[in-house]
C-alpha cells in the first residue's frame, strides 16, 4: 500500500511538469548577472575567413547605469552570434526582451527567410519583434549617437511603437510579415530608413517578392500608398510638384474587379483642408478652387497609376488588390494565377477631391 502511494505522488510530480510546460533542466540566473537585449543589428559580414557571412551588432548595456557601447561579432549564423556575444560580455544577454531586428538592404535583397524563420522559430522572442530595413552603415550611426542620445535603443523601440498601426510610415512585426509571406498573392512590405553619419532617417516601404527586397518607394509612392493602403489618413501630404500641402486627408477608396480579371478600377475620394499653399497659386474665388481641385486629381491620378504599373511590371501586390478576386462559390486564385493576371490587367484611376480652402473665398 506504501509503495501504491509513493507510486501514484510520483506520477503526478511527472505530470506537473509535463502540463505546466517546465524543463526539468532549470536555468539558475541571479539579476546581476543577466542583460536583456533590446535590438540587433545584422549586416553584411566584413571578414576575411570563412564562415563570417554577418556582421552582428547590439548595445550594451541595456538598462543597468554603465557607459554604453557597440558590441559587434562576425558569424556565419544567427544562434552563433548570441554565442560571439556572450563570449565578449560580462553578463549574459538575454533576447526574451528583444523588441527590433534590424536588416541591412545588402542582405535583404538576397534574401531573409532564413534570418526570419531562425528568429520566429526561438520561443524565447517574441513575435512582436519589429523588423527593419537599414541602408547605409548602422553601427557607425549608433556609434556616433551613444554620447549624445541617452538610451538610444529604447529610444528607436519607442519611435516605432508610437507608429504601430498609425499610417503615417510602414511598421511591420515579425507576426505580420510571416503572415504576408506565406500568404499568396500578397507582398509582404518592411519600412526602409536610411543611417547616415548622424542620421537615422525614414525613406519609405520596402517592398518584396517572396522573402526578397525588389522596390522601395519613393516620396510621392510613399504618400500615396499610405493613403490607400493603411488608414486612409494622412494628417500632412505635401505635393511638391504643385507647392502645396494638404492637412487632415481623408480617403474613401473603392476598388472594383471585373469578372474576367483583365480591368482593376480604383476609385478614390479626398477630402482634406488646404494647410499650405505657394505664392504663385491664386485661389480667389471658387472657380479658382475647382481648377485646383481639378489638377490637383489630374496629378494624383498620373502617379498613382505610374506607381500601379510598376506594382505590375515586378508582379508584386502590396496593397493586397488580390483579395478582390473572392467571389463567392468560386476557387480562390492562387498566387501564380493571381500575379499573371494582375501584370496584365488594365488600370483605370480616378480621384474626387474636396478641399477646404484656407479662408473664405468668393463665389
């Protein structure tokens, strides 16, 4: 009877542990002796031996009250550069607090599914790792930022929780990009910035096929795809070509698909407040503003069209137009037909805008 119920204590010990999820191997950790990791830096590997495809970066520390400084390895993997650092650190990094993944645009125009699965694979990092695209030399930004911008790490994570889901620049979580990567018929999309000597500066949504960087809007592109792609809100769109600014834009977009998929119609209505306008435009009176109006629709329709052609000519599809191919009782197309049909399909585009002039004008 005493060893039935030595038995059954031990069996249920076993499954404690099997359903808590517990490791019977328990990492002992004091405080003092771990650092968590806010962002890392991967670039194209510089060195001479084998084997050192990336040039890995981060900061450290990350929170406790040290001087800061860059810490860099060259590696050939991922898991192989946590390794190189905890090698050159004192206290054990940490990536449960990892919060940006920042790519060079060397490495993602070759291609980034394996970074992208090696990190989304790791139960230690979360899915909520915002990833970017970065041109130019990062670490020697970092290095040029680390005396005068306090906390920079937390600094560039908070930039991009404060424009999560708000329109004005691409940002992308892993979750999200994984989603769109193996979704057909959609291109995933990462925010490209540009480090430069003192600068870190946005430049625009990078734009892939497959796990590959192919097209980074421009400024207008930029402008435009924000507008009908995220929020449909955008509280400044300066059009430069016309010397103006637009505030508080608005944008209902309709987009239309024949049944033959050979005719994508997009229709846009803008409704925003003249905000800014050049001293060689006279807006008067109200036949003033409707032909401003007027070819201000006139410009938007010739760039979004121009910047839809390019969409086609590389077959790639981030504003998502193939999910207006569902039809009900109907097979889904599936990336390839999608694509095919989408290079070969006639755009129509058309504006409506209204404008709200800067003070009362005659009628």
């Amino acid at each position: 009877m005493k060893h039935k119920h030595t038995r059954i204590i031990f069996v249920i010990f076993v499954y404690m542990f099997v359903l808590s999820g517990c490791s019977p191997i328990v990492e002992k950790n004091l405080i003092e002796e771990i650092a968590p990791v806010t962002f890392w830096s991967i670039q194209k590997g510089e060195g001479e031996n084998e084997g050192e495809n990336f040039r890995m970066s981060t900061v450290i520390p990350p929170l406790v009250q040290e001087k800061k400084r860059l810490l860099t390895v060259q590696v050939d993997l991922l898991k192989e550069g946590l390794q190189g650092f905890n090698l050159k650190y004192y206290r054990e990094l940490k990536v449960g607090q990892l919060r940006m993944l920042l790519i060079s645009d060397e490495i993602a125009t070759e291609g980034i599914r394996p970074l992208i699965e090696t990190i989304s694979t790791d139960p230690d990092i979360s899915k909520r790792v915002y990833l970017v695209i970065v041109r130019g030399d990062f670490d020697e930004y970092i290095n040029s930022q680390l005396g005068v911008q306090e906390n920079l790490d937390y600094y560039l994570y908070r930039m991009f929780k404060h424009y999560d889901n708000q329109g004005k620049l691409t940002v992308v979580n892993l979750h999200e990009f994984m989603k769109d990567l193996h979704s057909p018929a959609h291109s995933p999309v990462l925010p490209v910035f540009e480090a430069s000597g003192e600068d870190f500066k946005y430049q625009g949504t990078g734009i892939f096929k497959n796990d590959k960087l192919i097209e980074t809007t421009n400024n207008t592109e930029e402008q435009i795809y924000q507008l009908i792609t995220n929020d449909h809100f955008l509280k400044y769109f300066p059009i430069r070509d016309l010397s103006f600014v637009l505030g508080h834009v608005k944008a209902n977009v309709q987009v239309n698909i024949d049944q033959t998929y050979s005719e994508l119609k997009l229709n846009v209505q803008l409704n925003g407040r003249l905000d800014e306008i050049g001293r060689e435009q006279k807006l008067l009176n109200r036949e003033d503003l409707s032909r401003f109006e007027a070819e201000v629709e006139s410009y938007l329709e010739k760039q979004t069209t121009e910047f839809l052609k390019k969409l086609q000519e590389t077959k790639a599809d981030p504003i998502q137009f193939g999910k207006y191919t569902l039809r009900p009782f109907s097979k889904p197309l599936d990336e390839k037909e999608w694509l095919d049909k989408w290079e070969q399909m006639v755009v129509k585009v058309d504006y409506d805008l209204k404008i709200q002039p800067l003070t009362d004008i005659k009628n």
